[in-house]
C-alpha cells in the first residue's frame, strides 16, 4: 500500500500522541505547535536525502537540457554537417537528474525562434532504465535512437515529475518521523524547562538532560535503512 499525499497536521497530531508526546486533547500550548512547517522541513529534508526532488509528482512541468555529450563546446555532428560554435552533443542518453514515471512530450532543436521538434516515444526515444517500474522506481534517463547534437538548452521534457504519484508506506512513516522531531525540542522546553542551574561565581550553567533523546534516536535508527532503499544512484 502507499498513500496519495505526505502526512498532515492532523495526522502528525495523532502520531505525536501515540508516542505519548502530547494528550489525547491537545493543551492550549500544545495546539500552537508547527505542524505543517514540520511536515514541510521533513518532505524537504527527506527529498535532499534521497535525491528525488520532488519525490511526490503532481502536475507535469517542462525542463530544459543540452543536449548529452562527453564535452561541450565545437563539436562536429555527423559527416559533412556542422551545427555552430555553440553546438554541443554526441551522446544518446540523456539524465534527467529526477524521476519519471512517463513523459508528455519530448522536444530538440528548441531556439529561441524554433519551438522545436517532438519526438516519438518508442520510436524517437525510449525511457530508462528498462525495466524500472517492475520495481516500483521511476525512469531516470531517456535514450534517444540516435546522437543528439544542437546548442545548450535546446531539449525540452515535459512530464509529472518526481520518484512517483504515491508515497510509500515506508517512507511516508519515516517523514511523518521526521516531522516529530522537528515539534520535540519544543515539546521538550514546554514539559520539562530549560535552564536547570545557573551559578554566577563560576559563570556556569546547567541544562536539563533530553528526556526524548532515546525515542529520537530509535526513529533515526529506523529510517536509515529506509532512506538508504530510495536514495537516487547518480550516474551522471
């Protein structure tokens, strides 16, 4: 099972309270607490630890590339055909650096004059690796059926990008993780206090120990694992 969106406030409410972080009725202190600037850290912070940014698709969006090649800069196209000075290219395969599950359009040649040409998926192009969504990952680069030569910027791909249209259980629970802890040093002051002990001979002070330090501890011990199954291989 997956869910269709990252976990919300109500939700992160319900977890804190299970984990006997706050009461069944919330206090007055406890209702002011930044859920959802928690959930936002937590999606951002778990997107730059897997490399899928985003990680949930919504709406397709359009993304520019230079065309693939091994080096930038005057490269010759096929015999007898010179693309210009600022012409770079000579590689099929194309890295989105993102995910994608499919793809809407698929253009080269775009100028500033031309809007250039779309291309035929399974005829033009095709998405890779092969057999990614077998395994429940995304695409991650398009081999074109022949080299691509043009200038920087000239290759479009639209499409809803992102690792996929769901969220995994597994790492919805590790956001949803990330997201109490983000709420548990505030959680922490307001049981517990802050300064324990202030001696002004010696100039010292005294904090209390973290009461919650074991529980986030447990929930970092648990989502390693979890991020190391979705973190994006960069191969290029």
């Amino acid at each position: 099972m997956s869910k269709t969106a990252y976990p919300y406030a109500a939700e992160l409410g319900a977890f804190l309270y299970s984990s006997g972080l706050i009461s069944a009725a919330p206090t007055a202190q406890q209702s002011q607490l930044f859920f959802d600037e928690a959930i936002n850290a937590a999606v951002a912070e778990w997107e730059r630890e897997t490399g899928w940014v985003p990680f949930l698709s919504g709406a397709s969006q359009t993304r520019t590339y230079d065309p693939p090649g091994p080096s930038p800069g005057n490269v010759q196209g096929p015999v007898g055909v010179f693309y210009g000075v600022n012409s770079v290219g000579g590689s099929r395969k194309l890295f989105l650096n993102a995910g994608v599950r499919s793809v809407t359009t698929v253009k080269v040649g775009v100028t500033l004059t031309s809007a250039g040409t779309a291309l035929t998926q399974n005829q033009d192009f095709w998405l890779r690796p092969q057999n990614a969504t077998n395994y429940d990952r995304p695409f991650t680069y398009i081999e074109f059926g022949y080299p691509q030569y043009g200038s920087p910027q000239s290759i479009t791909v639209t499409a809803p990008f992102g690792f996929g249209s769901t969220v995994p259980d597994d790492a919805w629970l590790a956001i949803m993780k990330k997201s109490a802890k983000h709420l548990v040093p505030m959680l922490q002051t307001a049981q517990f206090g802050g300064l324990l002990k202030w001696a002004d001979a010696d100039a010292s002070e005294q904090y209390r120990e973290k009461p919650f330090q074991s529980l986030i501890n447990s929930w970092d011990a648990q989502n390693a694992p979890v991020i190391g199954r979705y973190q994006r291989k960069v191969f290029a």
